[in-house]
C-alpha cells in the first residue's frame, strides 16, 4: 500500500494502488452507496467504475490529489474521498463515498475538513465546490459541517443536486 498522503484523526488518505480496483467496485457495488450518487440507478457497471478508476490514478499522477482510498489506521479500506475537477466549470470539487456500514460515524466530515485544510496548501485554488443530490441531507450536512456554503440547486446529470462552495481561508 502507498504511503498516506494526508492523515486525520482517524483516517489515512492513500493514492490507489493499480491492484485496489476491486475495494471500488466493492464500495460502488453497494446499491445504497450507489443510491445517493445516482439516484436509484443500477451501480456503475465494471467498464465504467474501471474508467473512473483510471481517471483517479491519472488525477494523482499529473495533479497530486485525486479521489483517495481511504483507510483507517490500521489500513482497513473505509472509502473514497478527495478531489476531481468539476468537468462544465473546471472547478476543483470535493467528493467523497464511504461503505454503508460505516456511515454516521463521522468518517465523510472528518474526510471533507481535513481534506480542504490540505488543498489549500499544496494547490493555488481560491475556491473548491462540493455537491450533493438535494435530497441526501446527510451528505448536504457533511459539507455544511466541513464549512461549505450553499451557492443553489443545479441539475447534475437530470438529478436536483445542492451546490456549496469553500473559499480558501486568508
């Protein structure tokens, strides 16, 4: 396992190693995972969860963040968390899918804080955006809690999504 990028309390954030695609597609085979990224939808089938797979080992090698595998300290996968660039702004975007057992824990705001206080010392961004389905208040919380404020509603791919935004601090 790559060593951890960025450590918080609890969690380890790690780039993916080529051999941890089946944690992802572990973690986005879940429906209820899956439920609140797509709304009832199927789960990403296998082309297209390798696709995003690919892309967030190409994020890490040009960018140095990515989508993470997060672990906790003693190297259990819990998640994903960190970064992709929001494709119609271009905007940097904070994201993060944690397992179903593990939700209510704390896991996605500690992820979110800790995750933005590290961006903004290792990338010249004056902002980051984070979005949830408008509906999954659990996860509209996490970003309020991570200190994101509430810029509107947009549709994301025909779905009512929440958009926050997270100036960087001065």
């Amino acid at each position: 396992m790559n060593s951890p990028v960025l450590q918080s309390e609890r969690l380890c954030f790690h780039p993916w190693d080529p051999e941890d695609f089946p944690l992802l597609a572990v973690l986005h085979g879940d429906r209820e995972v899956q439920h609140f990224l797509q709304m009832g939808d199927p789960p990403w089938d296998e082309p297209y969860l390798r696709a995003k797979f690919h892309g967030f080992l190409a994020d890490y090698e040009a960018h140095g963040w990515t989508k993470f595998k997060v672990t906790d300290k003693d190297g259990i996968f819990l998640g994903r968390a960190g970064f992709g660039c929001f494709g119609p702004t271009g905007e940097l975007e904070l994201g993060y899918s944690f397992k179903r057992p593990l939700w209510g824990r704390g896991y996605a705001t500690e992820a979110a804080a800790a995750l933005l206080a590290w961006i903004y010392r290792v990338e010249p961004v004056d902002h980051v955006i984070g979005f949830a389905v408008a509906e999954h208040g659990a996860s509209r919380r996490v970003l309020e809690k991570a200190g994101m404020s509430f810029t509107g509603i947009r549709d994301v791919d025909g779905i009512p999504n929440a958009f926050y935004r997270h100036d960087r601090p001065a």
